[in-house]
C-alpha cells in the first residue's frame, strides 16, 4: 500500500486471544486465520456498549462477540419474568458471568429462576445481586450452595430474608453454604432493618474471607442497646440489633483479608469509630462514613493515626467536619488515592494545599464545599511541582468562590492528566476558565459546566469578545459575528500564554492578558465524552453548532438554553453520532424540525428529555419511532401537543422502552414505566 511501505509503521497490537489461536507477530496476521478471529480482534478495539451493536450486524459478527476474552466480566441485569429463564439457560455456555436479577418475590416464577441460576450458572456465577427483591429463605438457600465460586454476594434491603430472623438457623444449612461461599471476598449488607449479631454471625461465619463489607444504612447499635436499657458492650449477641461489640468481633476474625468497610448511613459516633480503627491487625484501604453525621474533626484524626494505610476516604455529608479534619487526612494518609469531602460546608481553604501535595491523590471531591475558592490548591499544586498529585477527577460543583483565576491556575498545574472536572454552578466562572480549560486539559472526558451562567458563545468558541478588543484579521469582516472569523483562529493550536513557565495563582494583570489573546474553542477537547452546559443561559447557536462536535461524546446536556434553535439540534446530531443521552429540555425552539433533521443520525440514542419543549408536537414522535430505535426514555411532559395516540404509536415501535413522562390531554403529568 502506498504510504505505508515500512513493515512497522502499522502499529499492531496484541491479539487479544489466547493460544491456539495463529498469530504471527513478525508476520501480522496470518491469512489462514479464519476471518472469526479477525472479526474478534476488530471487536475488541471498541466499548462492551458498541461491541454490543456491532454483535447485530450478522451471524458470524455474533458469534465473534461471543468470544471468551470479551466474557470476563459480563454483568446481566434484568428483572424476574418468565423470559428471563430461557436467559439464563443460555448463560450456561459463559465461563464466567455476574447476575443483577430484580423483582424477585416469594412465588413460584423466582423459585424456579433461582434455581435455574444454581444449576446453569452456579460453579460460573462471579457476583450475584439481588435488588429490590423479597425472597424467601427457602430459595435462597436452595441456591447458595451451587455458587461455588461466588465473589461478591449483595443482599442489599432484602429484608424478608432477615426479618424471621431464622436465617441460616441451622447448622446443615450453614454447613452447605460455608463450603460453597468460603472464597467470598465481597458481602453487601447495606440498609437491611433487620440484620442482628444473631443473622449476621450465622451469614458471616459462612464468609470466613472477606476482603470488603458494606454496613451502609443499617441500624446498627453503637453505643447503648435501647431494648435491654444497658451499654451495648454487656450483652453477648443480640438477636434484636447488631451491635458494635459484635461487628468489632468480626474485624479481629476476618482482620487477615478485610481491607474495605462502608458505615455510611449509620449514627456511629466519635468513639465507636475509634473503637473500630483501633481493632488489633485491621488494616483498612478503604472507608466509607457518608453522612455519619455525628462525626468529628477529632474521630478523623484518631481514625487517620490508627489506620494509617488508608488510600479511599469518603466522609462527605459529615457536616460536623472542618479543615482540621482536612489536615490530619492529609498529613496522615500517605498512600490516600481519592477523597470526598462532598457537602462537607464547614470545610474551608484550610488544609487543602497540603492535600493535593499528598502525591498519590488521584480523585477529589469538594462539592458543595460552599467556602473553597481554590487558592490553597492552587498553592499546594504548585509547591515541589515533581512530586505533587497527579489528580484525575476533580469535582467543585457549587464551590462558588471559585473564580477564573484559580480555575485557570488550576487547569494549568492539572494538565492534560484530570479526566474529569466539574465545575456545576461555579457561577463566577467565565468565558476565561473555559479558554483555560480548553487550552490545559486535553486529556478531559467529563466536563460539567451547568449553571455557569457567566460562560458565552465567546469562551466555548476560545475567541476574544470582539467588542472589547479587535483583531487584526477582523478589521475589515463585517460578515456574521462568528461563522466567517471561526476558520481564522487557529482552533487547535494552543496560544502562547505570560505565565507558561512558572504556574502560580494569576493575577489580575495576567487575566487581562490572556484576555486580549485568541484561544482554543472547546473542539481542542477531543476525548470528551459527556459535556455539561445546562442553564449557561447565554450559549446560542453561535458556537453550539461549531464546537459541539465530538465523535465519542456519549452524553450531552444543553437544557435550559433559550438561545438555542433547530439549528443546534441538527448540528448536534451531525457531529456527534455516538449520542446515547441528550438532554434538551425547555429549549422552547426547539421544534419538529430540527428533530427531523437530527433522528436520522442518532440511532444510538437511549435516553432523550424534551421537557417542556412547547413546538414539539406529534410529528417528533414519529420520526423518533423511525430512527432511533434504542430509545429507552423519553421525557415529553410540559410538551403541550403530544396527543395519547401519538404516543401510543411511539410505544408500539419502540421495543427498548422503557420509561416515558408526559402530559395526557386531560392535563396530569404522566410517567409510565413500561
Ligand atoms: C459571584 O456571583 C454572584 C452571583 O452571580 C454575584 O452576586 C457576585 O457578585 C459574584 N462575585 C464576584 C466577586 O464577582
Ligand atoms: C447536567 O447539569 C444539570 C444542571 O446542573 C443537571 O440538572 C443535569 O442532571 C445534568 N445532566 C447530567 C446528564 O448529568
Ligand atoms: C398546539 O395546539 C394548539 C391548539 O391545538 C395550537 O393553537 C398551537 O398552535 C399548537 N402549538 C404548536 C407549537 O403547534
């Protein structure tokens, strides 16, 4: 082929397929190789969501996304039905599978999908949950022993299991299900009312090796049992309550593997928790206190002493938390890899530079940490460059402090590496951050911007607002504001900035600079793949129809902007084919027509919201019907003129519906649930 005459200048990846399988690495690929296995290998270049697609085209495409390396780790979701038995059947051929099965009841349709499972699936079956189900005792242990190599087991609210209290009461049960679950890493208690030191020693004394426990939600004991009016710790083992005493007992048992524990949810106290982070030879890697809101700055720093090996920490909603927590985490936890400090408002500046200094952090959430401004991470980020975080999300939703200079500051200490930034309701944040941002983090995927109401046309599309400065090429165009300049700018070439060199908190005089220059538009951020820009009230189809274009984007939200038209929707779905979720709700024009010229081009679509989008009317519901086929939700209420008949065609066509809100003529806002 011409062009590419050197041997290796095609880059060829390792076959992902294991022997006996020909493949040739001097070579390429031989041409005796059956074409399955070229497809295999076209397949597994793409996500499980497209593989899934492509398995559509034809037989030998299907049978291609069969293949066993695509297996490891395929999760099946779906709720108990009569179809669903046939589904498991056909798992039998998988060598390894996880079920999430729903809707599971006492009657005789779960029984026997239950034990289905056991005996197509069960030595295969790697994690098992149960959601929103009320099974019986009985079928759930005619299952347990057939999973003999389970890993992770969620019986999260499955209270009917738990509220006899005589699970696992006897001892030839207990026998059976220990020999089958004695590999367990992973059990899921959460929010169970009912759970015990009775039903939870039985479960747990099945489950000799966890290496992670979820206690998130449950009433558990910590300090005084109210039915026997005494100190928790007097009592042996409840059958009424599940009591600290007893939990620390577990720890001690299981200190060997356990390395992950979740309490949210839970009224444990200051010294409960030490109790806790004081059990001889735990060694914790991941705690997670959501919400417990009674702890303080003073069970965090006993809590960071004791347990020292720490890498995740989510104490968010612990409202009592201030910066002084912040310091000890940071100061304590050496190897800490992600932290949420979400809706802790009592959390300031303090502490914060000392936090990001901690070099393995890699995800931090300080939302609605109202008094963050970002200048100690600034400050932090930019001490001992070599050594400091390399963060690669980072979440400061309603920090609304923070303001274009430490966004820009941050965005150039963060680089290329932060994947995921929010920025929701940042709403000093301007057109600057955004330059900024397009200009610093290449190597975004999530960026969320709603609510930044500052943000114009101008900063997405990285020029300079020509009114309060003209560029040279300018001078003469009197053509349309943006369209005609647009070709001039130099999209992807990243300006030269004043302060390149030395990253430090900017001042005023420097903003005023990068001010004055022309940047790059958002099209710079090439890997995006979900863009927030709901209620920035100021976008228009100025620049939505020319940096909107991003070929692996899969989410985008532009509700709430009334500046927006038909023009934005077609230009949308041009440039963004891979769009499984769009959110366009009280866009008030958008009409019929810019979904006619977009439905053609979204056959990925899923998850679609028109709220409230009064020019929409019945003609959009049958173009939607034609083209996108995979629409799971749709969201027409507040939409005026949909008749039922239209959307009882919708309804007929649509075979992956799932779930529909709008408003019948009558006038009550519908949501049906198919
Ligand atoms: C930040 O935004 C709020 C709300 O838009 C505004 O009232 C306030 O003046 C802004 N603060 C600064 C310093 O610009
Ligand atoms: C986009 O942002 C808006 C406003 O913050 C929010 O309501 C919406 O849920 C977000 N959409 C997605 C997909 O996250
Ligand atoms: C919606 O229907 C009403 C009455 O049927 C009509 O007056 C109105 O023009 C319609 N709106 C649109 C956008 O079609």
């Amino acid at each position: 082929m011409e062009g590419c005459d050197e041997e290796d200048s095609l880059e060829v990846p390792e076959l992902p397929l294991e022997s006996p399988h020909v493949y040739n690495k001097n070579k390429g690929i031989d041409l005796a190789v059956p074409i399955l296995l070229i497809v295999v290998y076209i397949l597994s270049f793409l996500q499980t969501s497209d593989r899934k697609e492509a398995s559509l085209v034809c037989r030998s495409w299907y049978i291609a996304s069969q293949d066993l390396c695509f297996q490891k780790n395929a999760i099946f979701c779906f709720p108990a039905s009569a179809s669903s038995l046939e589904l498991v059947r056909s798992l039998g051929r998988r060598s390894r599978c996880s079920l999430i099965i729903s809707q599971l009841d006492g009657f005789s349709l779960s029984r026997s999908l239950l034990l289905e499972v056991g005996l197509c699936v069960g030595s295969k079956l790697d994690s098992l949950a149960l959601p929103g189900s009320s099974v019986t005792e009985a079928s759930l242990l005619a299952l347990l022993p057939r999973l003999t190599s389970l890993r992770r087991l969620d019986l999260r609210g499955l209270d009917s299991l738990f509220m006899s209290g005589a699970f696992l009461s006897r001892k030839e049960h207990r026998q059976q299900v220990k020999s089958a679950l004695s590999s367990l890493e992973e059990l899921d208690l959460s929010d169970l009312r009912y759970l015990s030191d009775l039903t939870f020693n039985r479960l747990t004394s099945c489950t000799p090796r966890l290496r992670r426990l979820s206690l998130a939600g449950c009433h558990i004991a910590f300090e005084f049992d109210p039915y026997r009016g005494c100190p928790v710790g007097t009592v042996e083992v409840s059958s009424a309550l599940l009591s600290l005493r007893n939990l620390r007992k577990l720890l001690t048992e299981q200190s060997a593997t356990l390395v992950a524990l979740d309490l949210s949810r839970t009224a444990i106290a200051p010294e409960s928790l030490r109790r806790i982070a004081q059990v001889e030879g735990v060694s914790l890697e991941e705690l997670c206190l959501q919400s417990c809101k009674e702890l303080t700055d003073y069970s965090v720093e006993v809590l960071v002493k004791h347990q020292p090996g720490l890498r995740k920490l989510d104490i968010g909603g612990c409202t009592e938390l201030t910066g002084r927590a912040v310091v000890a985490v940071a100061r304590s936890l050496s190897s800490l890899t992600h932290l949420s400090l979400s809706r802790d408002w009592r959390v300031t500046e303090t502490g914060l530079a000392d936090l990001v200094s901690v070099a393995s952090l890699r995800g931090l959430d300080l939302s609605e940490c109202l008094h963050v401004g970002g200048a100690e991470m600034v400050k932090g980020l930019s001490q001992c460059l070599a050594e400091r975080a390399q963060l690669e999300k980072l979440n400061l939703r309603s920090c609304t402090y923070m303001r274009d200079e430490a966004v820009f500051s941050l965005t150039q200490l963060l680089g290329t590496a932060l994947r995921e930034l929010d920025l929701t309701s940042c709403v000093n944040v301007t057109d600057l951050s955004v330059r900024a941002i397009a200009t610093y983090l290449r190597g975004l995927v999530v960026l969320r911007l709603g609510w930044c109401k500052e943000v114009t046309d101008w900063g997405l599309l990285g020029m300079v607002e020509t009114s309060t400065c003209e560029l040279d090429e300018e001078k003469e165009d009197k053509g349309p504001r943006f369209t005609r300049t647009f070709g001039n700018m130099g999209f992807f070439k990243p300006p030269r900035l004043p302060f390149e060199e030395r990253p430090k908190l900017v001042t005023p005089d420097d903003l005023e600079q990068f001010k004055r220059q022309a940047g790059v538009s958002l099209l710079a951020l090439v890997r995006l793949r979900e863009l927030n820009l709901s209620s920035c009230y100021k976008l228009t189809d100025g620049s939505i129809t020319q940096v909107v274009r991003f070929t692996d984007l899969r989410h985008l939200s532009l509700s709430s902007l009334p500046g927006i038209t038909d023009a934005s929707l077609s230009a949308v779905a041009r440039h963004c084919r891979a769009l499984t979720g769009l959110e366009l709700s009280h866009c008030a024009r958008i009409s019929d027509r810019g979904v006619a010229q977009a439905a053609p081009h979204l056959h990925r679509l899923q998850h679609l919201y028109l709220s409230g989008c009064n020019s929409i009317t019945d003609k959009s519901l049958f173009l939607l019907a034609q083209h996108c086929k995979r629409l799971k939700t749709l969201d027409v209420s507040k939409c005026d003129n949909i008749s039922g008949s239209a959307m009882e065609h919708l309804q007929s066509q649509l075979p992956f519906l799932e779930k529909v809100h709008y408003k019948l003529p009558g006038g009550t806002d519908f949501t049906t649930l198919i």
